[in-house]
C-alpha cells in the first residue's frame, strides 16, 4: 500500500494514551486512534491535548491512523 492510498482527515486530539497514541475526533461522532508519524517523532514535534492535527487513515481500517501534521 503506497502513500497515496491513504485519506487524510482534520481532527482534534481528545485524548493522550501511551506510547504517544492519541485519539482524535474527526467527525462529530468518529474518533480514530492514531500514533505519531516517524518525520514528528524524528523532529520532535509535540502533540498535546485539545491540538487541531491532520490524520492520515487506511482506507482498510478507518479506525486506526497516523498523525501526520500538527499546524502551529
């Protein structure tokens, strides 16, 4: 599966679990568990509660994703 099969959607970080997993609402009643992207973990970008994130998800299981971008 390339990069370009994932969808991204703009989400609000609801929750911080372990191991820098989040859980993030992108719709009003869909909320993804995603983890941090290598590059965001590489630069050490940090994601708090309540940020506003993009989150890539797999068309196959769109209840788990990445978080791949945090704007400032």
């Amino acid at each position: 599966m390339s990069k370009d099969d994932l969808i991204e959607f703009d989400g609000t970080v609801t929750e911080v679990l372990s191991g820098g997993t989040f859980r993030v609402l992108v719709d009003e009643d869909h909320e993804v568990l995603a983890h941090l992207s290598g590059k965001m973990r590489k630069h050490r970008i940090r994601v708090v509660l309540g940020d506003k994130v993009r989150v890539a998800v797999s068309p196959y299981d769109p209840n788990r994703g990445r978080v791949v971008f945090r704007p400032r």
